[in-house]
C-alpha cells in the first residue's frame, strides 16, 4: 500500500515540477517578448543592423522560397486539374490555387521554409552568444542586448515575413500557370479571369495579417530560446545544449505556427 | 603596488547565494579599495566567478548587499544598473569576442554603441588601444585569426577603450602559457599605471598573481578569508590560508616562513 502511496506522490510532484516549469518558461517568454518589442521604439534607431537582418532573413531566403513557391503551385494545378475536371469546372483552376496560396499555403509554407533557413540560424547564433559570454559582455559594456541583438532581428523578421510570403504566393501562381495552362491544356483567359473575379481584398488581407504574426513568432521562439540557453532544465550548456534547442525552437515555432494558423483563420473567416 | 587608497569602489556585504540545494556563497564581505588591486584567489568550484558576477549585476544575492561607489546593485533598475556599469570594464576567462567582428570592429563596439563619437575619433581611440597593447598590424583579422594571447589583448584593449574606473579580470592568463601570461601581467601593469583603474582580479595563478596584487583574499567554504596585503596573506596564521599558500607555493615551514619570502616588488 505504501509503495503506491509514494507513486502517487512522486507522479503529483513531478507534475508539480513541469508545471511550474513550464510557468516560469512561459512567464520568461512573455516578458522577453515585452522587452523586445519595447526595445524596438526606444531610440536611437539604426538602420543598418535591420537591413543587414533583412539580408539575411529576407533576401537569402528568396530562393528557397521561390522554388517552394513554385512546387506548391504545380502540385496544387495537377491535384486540383483532375479533381475540377470531374464536374467539368477546369475553368475555376486559377481561382483555386490563388486562393489556396493566398489564404493558406502561401503564409504557412513560407513561414515553415523561414523557420528551417532563418529561425534555426538565429536560435543557434543567440545560443552561441549566451555559451560564450558575449551576451554578458554586451551588458557589462552597458549595452543593451535587447536594443543591440533583438530589436534588429523582429523588426527585419516581420517586415521579411509579408514580402516572402508575396513572393511565395507570386511563384505558385506562375506555377500552377505552367502546370495548368502550359501542360494540362487549362484556357489560358479562364486562368486568369477566374483568379481576378474570385480572390477579394480579405483573401490578401488573410495572408498578410498571417505573415506578420508568423513573423514575429518565428523570432521570438526562435531569439528566445537561445537566449535562455543557460536556464534550459537539461542543462543548456555546449554543443549538445545548442544543438538541443535549437531543435526545441524549430519544432516550437512550427507548431506555434500551425496552432496560429487555425486561430487567425477562425477569427478572420 | 601601493596600498594608497581607502575609499571603497566596491563592497559586499552579507552576501549569500545558492544554486539548487547548494549555497556557494555565505556571508560574503569583501571591500575592493579604489585604485588598487584586488585579487580573488581559491580551489575551482568555490565560487571566485559566482563574486564576480554579482559585482558586475550579472546574478542578484539572495541576501545581503554589493555597493559599487556606494550604490546597491542588487536594488538597482536596468536603466541604473546600465548607468554604474559604464564605469566597468571586463576582461571574460573566455575573452567574450565577437567573431563576426573584426578585431577593430570589437573594440569599438562599445564606443559606437554608447557614444556619438565620431568615426575619425573612434579610429584614433581604437588605434591608441590597439597600439598598446602591441596589436596596431591586427586590426583588420577576426578573433578566429588570432593565438589565445592575443584574444585575451584585444579582450583587454576592449575593456579600457572607454576608460573605465574599474577593472575586471576573470582568470585572465588561463589558457596561456608563461611568456603570454608575464606578457598580460606587463599589459595589465602598464595600463594600469596609465589609466588609474582598480581592479578586480580572480585567478588561479598562484604565486605570480601576488606580485600584481595589493590585497588579497581567499575564497573558502563560501566565505571569504584575508583580503589583506600579499605579504600578510603568504604570513598568516590563519590555518585556511596557510593550508592553501603551502598547497600552491610549497610547504613553508615556520623558520623559513620569513626568507621565504621571495617575490619582488613590480
């Protein structure tokens, strides 16, 4: 009988101990985020750090993104060729696979890509920063981490994401042309004026609104944990510690990302 | 060195921290004078950084208080605490470079960042830092380029750009063999003698470190022993401290304790 006692025990208090984990993990998220986006208004402001962000978010991730772009589309004009063609409605190809981009693929693929190149690069440069001590220096230079690291990375992240984002959509729709039109044999007119008479302001407006919260959630996540590398509770510290989280951030912020996705989706529609 | 100076840079008092279960640090006090060097010296483990740390505001005490010229660090805001740290330079056991940066680049950090100087006086400022420490060719290499002495000078070289009025030092010769310590211990003299810091020195180096020191002090069982002038340190009674000064200098015996005496004045 005791022994079950103790089991039952231990289970409570380990149940205890993630919770509060995850509290105080939650409580760090929040308040880093709140430093961050403060630390963004604060003067004084400097160009060149965003743009240099931007490069390296926004423009190394182009390529990446428009070949991804452009699969998603060709996928999207043969699936949704041959399911139209069942009721005759191969005209409505174009008004399909904009609208799948525009509203749902577009965003999430991006952001997903976004996650893979940039997230994990960023998660692991934080990571190594707080292993070496730099961020100490930074502070004990009486310089503001937040202002000189972070502030540079959200606001490239969230700018980058909408642009990337219009570019994958862009890439689709030429894809799904190439597919459709070039070698499905789908009207060339249909392709187009279905698109035009069918995808509306709030389709675009859905896909931007998604981009720049999926922004500033992949840079959060993704800045967050390395940052707190030294309070992970496996020990954080060495290759393995980044390693680990940088795995933990990718994983994070695609969850976060499809979580957010349902979210918006049910308050925008 | 001289012991010239009573007014306090920097004071613990009753400072305690635990990790977990573990108490490093238990009643700590120690009192850093202005204008000299402080040397923190003890076995791996027992909290020399844990100090250090909590002078530069890095951890908070549970209990008890730090006061940097008489400010309480551990009661201070971030905007305060950014204020006293101006005042701070550091020189990291692991120098803290950013490697992404040039070696010029890392030394001017915290003038680009903190100042509205120029880029023609950054230059100046930086080159002058460079030159003294006899890296003046080295400006335009990347951390990765460079031996661990010259890490550790550029460390140096970034922690006095601003003219700090306190120094510290981490483990500063760890990793470097004795040409390249004796070289920071000269570096670290010589700027000393020019900009008038005190400084805060934890390290191993037992007893080279002495000849640098105006006080030392013995961390031990999270409290701290000595901080008293090397001469009296190496003489104490203090079975704590004898026990360590025989463990890293040799047994003493009682009749050779005073011609033991050997290091020189620097």
């Amino acid at each position: 009988m005791m022994w079950m006692v103790h089991t039952v025990g231990r289970f409570f208090q380990k149940l205890g101990g993630d919770f509060l984990f995850y509290l105080e993990q939650a409580g760090r998220m929040g308040i880093f985020l709140g430093a961050c986006l403060l630390s963004i208004v604060r003067p004084p402001f400097k160009l060149g750090p965003i743009v240099r962000q931007m490069h390296f978010i926004g423009s190394r991730s182009t390529f990446v993104i428009l070949f991804t772009g452009s699969f998603t589309g060709m996928v999207l004009a043969l699936q949704g060729y041959y399911t139209l063609r069942k009721f005759g409605s191969e005209g409505l190809l174009g008004a399909a696979v904009a609208l799948s981009l525009l509203r749902e693929l577009g965003p999430v693929i991006a952001a997903l890509m976004v996650v893979g190149r940039a997230g994990s690069a960023i998660c692991a440069e934080v990571g190594i920063m707080r292993n070496s001590e730099q961020i100490d220096a930074l502070e004990c230079m009486a310089i503001d981490p937040y202002k000189y690291l972070m502030a540079p990375k959200f606001v490239a992240g969230i700018l980058s994401m909408p642009l990337l984002t219009a570019i994958f959509d862009m890439a689709g729709i030429v894809g799904g042309y190439l597919v459709g039109v070039s070698m499905l044999g789908v009207n060339k007119g249909a392709y187009f004026q279905q698109m035009y008479a069918s995808v509306v302001w709030n389709d675009v407006k859905m896909g931007l609104v998604k981009s720049l919260v999926f922004g500033l959630l992949i840079i959060w996540i993704s800045a967050c944990k390395g940052y707190f590398l030294h309070l992970e509770r496996s020990g954080g510290f060495g290759a393995e510690g980044v390693s680990r989280v940088t795995t933990d951030a990718v994983v994070l912020s695609s969850v976060a990302i499809l979580v957010w996705d349902y979210l918006l989706s049910a308050i925008m529609l | 060195m001289t012991q010239k100076n009573t007014k306090f840079a920097i004071e613990l008092i009753d400072v305690e921290r635990s990790f977990g279960q573990q108490q490093v640090l238990k009643k700590v006090n120690l009192v850093v004078r202005e204008g000299t060097t402080t040397v923190i010296v003890g076995p791996s483990g027992q909290g020399k950084s844990v100090i250090l740390k909590h002078m530069l505001g890095l951890l908070k005490p549970d209990a008890g208080k730090v006061l940097v010229y008489g400010q309480d660090m551990a009661s201070m805001s971030k905007r305060q605490m950014k204020e006293v740290r101006k005042d701070f330079g550091v020189l990291f056991q692991n120098v803290a470079l950013f490697d992404s940066m040039t070696v010029f680049d890392n030394v001017a950090l915290p003038l680009r960042e903190r100042t509205d100087t120029s880029e023609t006086e950054i230059r100046d400022n930086v080159e002058e830092k460079l030159a003294l420490m006899d890296l003046a060719e080295m400006g335009a290499k990347y951390p990765a380029q460079l031996s661990g002495g010259m890490k550790k000078r550029v460390g140096l070289a970034r922690a006095l750009v601003m003219k700090p009025r306190i120094v510290f030092f981490d483990e500063p010769t760890t990793g470097l063999d004795v040409s390249k310590s004796n070289e920071i211990y000269r570096l670290f003299h010589k700027t000393q003698a020019k900009l008038k810091y005190s400084a805060v020195i934890v390290s191993h180096d037992v007893p080279k470190i002495f000849k640098l020191a105006d006080y030392v002090a013995l961390i031990h069982d999270g409290e701290i022993l000595g901080n008293m002038s090397p001469e009296q340190f190496q003489l104490s009674d203090n079975p704590v401290i004898r026990a360590f000064v025989e463990e890293t200098m040799g047994p003493i015996y009682s009749s050779e304790r005073e011609e033991r005496f050997f290091y020189e004045k620097v």
